[in-house]
C-alpha cells in the first residue's frame, strides 16, 4: 500500500506544481527548468516550486492596490500636464517616439509625465546626505523615507537624530525599511528608530521560513521626500561606505562606495510621495491623504519628468519596456552605467542592435564589483555585445553604484533599478525618466568623468580566459534570473 501511496503522490505534485509553471511561468525556459525538476523529483522538486517558483506576492499586491485610489497629484499651474507646450518641447528634443513608448507601457493614470521640474545631481554621499539632512531638518509638516539599506554605523545615526528630532518637532515622519536590507548591519536599525518613537515599518518581513519565500523581491527603492515638496532619489541607500574615500581613516571597515543622487522639487515629486503611500499602505494599511503629505505643487524648472515605478504588482517589466524602447528609439548614442549588469537576451538583443544600426552605445561597469558571482556572470556575457559593436568600459576602484542612462544627450533615467533580473523582474524599484538637455548633458560629463578613470575591455581579452575561468563564468551565469 505504502509504494502505491507514494507513487499517487508523486503523480499528484507532477499534476499540480508541473501544471501551474506550464500555465503561469512567462518565460519558457524557466517553465521548461520546473518542469524538469518537478518531473525528476516529484515531492522534492513540487516543494521546491511551492517555496521559490509562485509569485505570490504579485497577487497580493495586485489585491491590494485594487482597493487604494490613485494619490491625486495637484499641481497649481495646469500648464504642467500634458498639452501643446510639453509636446512642442518633445518635439525639439526628437524625443516624441520614445514618450509614445513610456506612455504605452505606464498608463498616464498612474504616472503621468509632468512639466515644471528642477533636477540636481548630488555626486557624493557627503553632498547627498548633507542636503537630505538639511531637509529633514527644515521639515515643517511631514517627512517620508523609503530605503533598501539602513546600516547602524556612523551615516545611520546621523538620519537617526534628524529623524527623531523632527518626530520632536510635531512633524508627521514614516520610515519603511526592506526586511533584508535592515539585517545587513546588527544590530539592525530598526529597535532604535522605535525607541526613538519614529513611526517606522518593515517591507515583507523575512522571519524563518518567509525569507525563504520572499528572498528576492525585495523593496530596493530609495526616496526621501520632505513636506511632499522636495524629494531625494537615486541609487544610495543609507550606508557610511557612501561618505568614504580611498586611503581614508575607517575605509577598511566601511569600504567606499561610488554613487549619485538626485534633489528633486515640482511636480513629480507628488508622484514620487505616491509610490511612497502605495508602499506605506501595502505595509501597514495605513493610507496617507492629508495635505501634509500632498500640498498643491507649483513648477520649478523645465525639466519634464516621470515618476516609474516597478515591481512584481501590477508594474511587473515596466522598466524593462522603457529600456528596450529608449533602445529602439535612440539616434545617435546611449550611455548606460550600472553596477550589476546582467541584461536578459531581449536587452542584450536591443543593446546589439541600437548598436549595428549606428548608434554609439557604451556601458560603464566596475573593474571589481562587490559580487563576485554577478561580476563571473558579467563576464560571460561580454563577448556578445562586444562582438555586436557595444563598448564595454571597466570603472577603476573604489566600487561605482551609479546607476543611470542617457540617451541622445536628451533623455535620462536615474532611480534605483539596474540591468538585472532582480531589479527588473524580482524586485520593487524606482526610477525616473527626465527629458532635458542641459540636464542630460551635465550628466554625460558626468559620465565622462568615470571614463577617464575607465579602460576598455577588448574582444581578445574575453576571449583569451582560460578554460577554468569561462567555465566558472558560464556556470555563474546560469544563475542570473536570481543573482
């Protein structure tokens, strides 16, 4: 009896994990990995499934924002939506092509892309943090921060006092911190942010067995903002490493880290303080209405922006479409910086062909990355967009986290995402896409920078890796969907 129970079992775990991947997985290849796990080991390989193949928090997010209206964004000077005069200035830009793309892959009901915005580069942590903790500082009616990294050392008890000393003040204060980013240091951040009375929450809590379901989608957002008027955005989380320099007292224990951050005032900063709600209300059911968090926005520069948001919700590959169309539409150059760079195939193929069709693409990555599976998997890969005309350029030390690109010297995206499947398909983002010269420009010599400290990686030095060394790359690359 007990063979026969087994085996009606086995059958039974087949049907149902092997029918849900078929059904459910979107890509192929992934369902086609399940499939045969479930099928060589149908107990085992159904209970794999079960804890890391369901996206079971897409529903639940899907759920939840079905019962939240969208934040309303208002905005004094109508002039700031779309109309003739943000169409004319797409015009002049040759960007009209690529806002039809973002516009069809972001329904203008959740993000809409806004005129009258002023956006500031920040190029260090001390410049970041410094205007970040002015701001807090000022802050009279509210304060929101959302971030992947809170890290108990030096530059995390900085924001600690800021933070308690506007929660002193009377002012509204809501931190969210990522269940895992929160364990990077110990103790963690979290028990003296509580003492201190900031009202703070966790995103997905990671307790035994949930981290096992929840490892990588993850909150990996970064974004103050400070009386719904000012918001800070980028790719820094709140880590001493961003203060340090090479050589200087203290770098051996918190190495330093390469970043760039935004200041951002107008418009879209309501849409920025939104993504937050969204986030604050999945986490702790609370909604945030109240003019505190949402005052009527006035412009403040000419940039046009919007806000995008993306996660495994309702927004799953939004930024992926916005690459691969900022891709397809560009002229005559497109320069990416990232830290983790493991595009899928169809981002490898939009790279390879903007590439053949004549335009200059070029992408910035460190020379040593701070993981070393991500950097063996990195250079797997190389040698196909080498081959197809791409300029690979390794960033000398310390370790460069920006993450950013820009197309035609017009167009720009900034935020937190990079060209990952964890950041594109696992885990909750931020980004924003900005149409402006002057701006994109200053970012492209900003880019220029890091190209002089740069070198460029060659076919024959790919291709002259030992046999050991490719074979540890190409088994590291096999990892990708969840590195």
């Amino acid at each position: 009896m007990q063979p026969f129970v087994i085996a009606l079992l086995s059958l039974a775990a087949i049907a149902v994990a092997g029918g849900h991947a078929v059904m459910w997985k979107r890509d192929p290849r992934a369902a086609l990995g399940w499939l045969g796990l479930i099928l060589l080991l149908p107990v085992a390989g159904a209970a794999l499934y079960a804890v890391f193949g369901i996206n079971r928090l897409s529903r639940k997010a899907q759920a939840l924002y079905a019962r939240h209206d969208s934040h309303p964004v208002k905005i004094r000077d109508s002039s700031a939506h779309a109309g003739p005069a943000l169409k004319e200035k797409l015009e002049q830009l040759g960007l009209t092509e690529l806002d039809a793309v973002v516009s069809r892959s972001v329904p203008a009901v959740a993000r809409e892309l806004l005129g009258g915005n002023l956006v500031q580069p920040l190029q260090s942590g001390a410049d970041a943090y410094g205007a970040m903790l002015r701001a807090i500082g000022d802050a009279r009616r509210s304060v929101t921060l959302c971030t992947y990294i809170f890290d108990h050392d030096p530059a995390g008890q900085r924001f600690l006092d800021a933070l308690r000393d506007a929660t002193a003040r009377g002012v509204q204060v809501r931190v969210l911190i990522d269940a895992l980013g929160d364990r990077y240091t110990f103790p963690s951040m979290l028990g003296r942010l509580e003492r201190a009375g900031v009202t703070t929450a966790v995103f997905l809590p990671t307790l035994w067995p949930a981290h096992m379901v929840y490892a990588n989608l993850r909150n990996h957002r970064k974004l103050l903002v400070v009386d719904g008027e000012l918001a800070f955005t980028g790719g820094m989380n709140i880590r001493q490493g961003h203060v340090m320099v090479d050589g200087a007292e203290g770098a051996e224990r918190y190495p330093p880290i390469v970043d760039l951050h935004f200041r951002i005032e107008g418009p879209v900063v309501a849409e920025l303080q939104a993504i937050f709600c969204d986030d604050w209300a999945f986490t702790t059911g609370e909604t945030l209405h109240s003019d505190d968090f949402f005052p009527i926005l006035e412009r403040r520069g000419g940039v046009l922006a919007r806000a995008l948001d993306d996660g495994p919700g309702r927004s799953l590959s939004r930024l992926r479409w916005v690459k691969l169309g900022a891709l397809a539409c560009a002229h005559s150059r497109v320069r990416i910086a990232t830290p983790y760079f493991l595009p899928d195939e169809g981002l490898l193929t939009g790279l390879v062909t903007a590439a053949r069709r004549g335009v200059d693409v070029e992408v910035l990555i460190p020379e040593k990355n701070n993981l070393l599976m991500v950097q063996w998997a990195c250079e797997a890969m190389l040698w196909q967009l080498l081959d197809g005309g791409v300029t690979i350029r390794k960033v000398a030390p310390p370790f460069d986290h920006t993450k950013l690109m820009v197309v035609d010297d017009a167009w720009t995206l900034l935020g937190s995402a990079n060209w990952d499947a964890r950041s594109l398909r696992l885990n909750f983002e931020l980004d924003v896409e900005c149409y402006d010269r002057e701006l994109a420009r200053a970012l492209s010599a900003l880019l220029d920078d890091k190209v002089s400290r740069s070198r460029v990686v060659t076919l024959e030095e790919v291709d002259s890796r030992s046999v050991p060394v490719r074979l540890r790359d190409g088994l590291a690359r096999l990892a990708t969907p969840y590195l």
